[in-house]
C-alpha cells in the first residue's frame, strides 16, 4: 500500500516521509496539480526494482527464472546451509 498526499503535505512533512520510506519501505505519491504525480521510494526498493526489471527483460531468462520458482514451490526438499551448497557445486577453497 502507499500512502498518497498533496505536494503542500509532502513538502510540510519532508523529514517525516523519508523516514517513512527509508525504514519501512513504505511508497509515497505526491500529487501535483497541472502536473504528473512523482512517487518517493527507498533507493534500496528502486535498486531491487530495477534489477528485476533487467532480469525479466529477456523472454527467455524470464521463463527461466519462473520455472525455477514453480520447481522450489513443487519441490519437498530441505534447506541447505552455505557450506553444503559451495561444496555441492564445487565451489569449496
């Protein structure tokens, strides 16, 4: 959810916002008269954002990256630590 003000509310409670944004991850619309509304987000949020965005450019990483999810939901298997997969992968020092 996101929370929506005017550009007078946004501007009164500048300090307040970024505090909003940046520890909650919360999104916030600005709306401006005569003009296009701007939204205010992490730049950790707009970071992920556009990464997924070039990860899911590709048609075909895309598919990729969907069937990987559908084979973890399906999959009945356990977790693995961090040693256990490097040493699965060959990836040991």
């Amino acid at each position: 959810m996101s929370i929506s003000l005017t550009y007078t509310q946004a501007r009164a409670n500048l300090a307040k916002l970024l505090d909003e944004v940046s520890l909650n991850k919360e999104v916030v619309i600005i709306n401006r008269k005569n003009a296009e509304n701007v939204a205010l987000v992490s730049e950790s949020e707009l970071s992920s954002l556009l990464e997924s965005v070039h990860l899911l450019r590709s048609p075909k990483n895309a598919k990729r990256l969907l069937k990987s999810l559908l084979d973890i939901q399906e999959a009945d298997g356990k977790p693995q630590s961090i040693n256990d997969l490097k040493r699965e992968f060959g990836l040991e020092k």
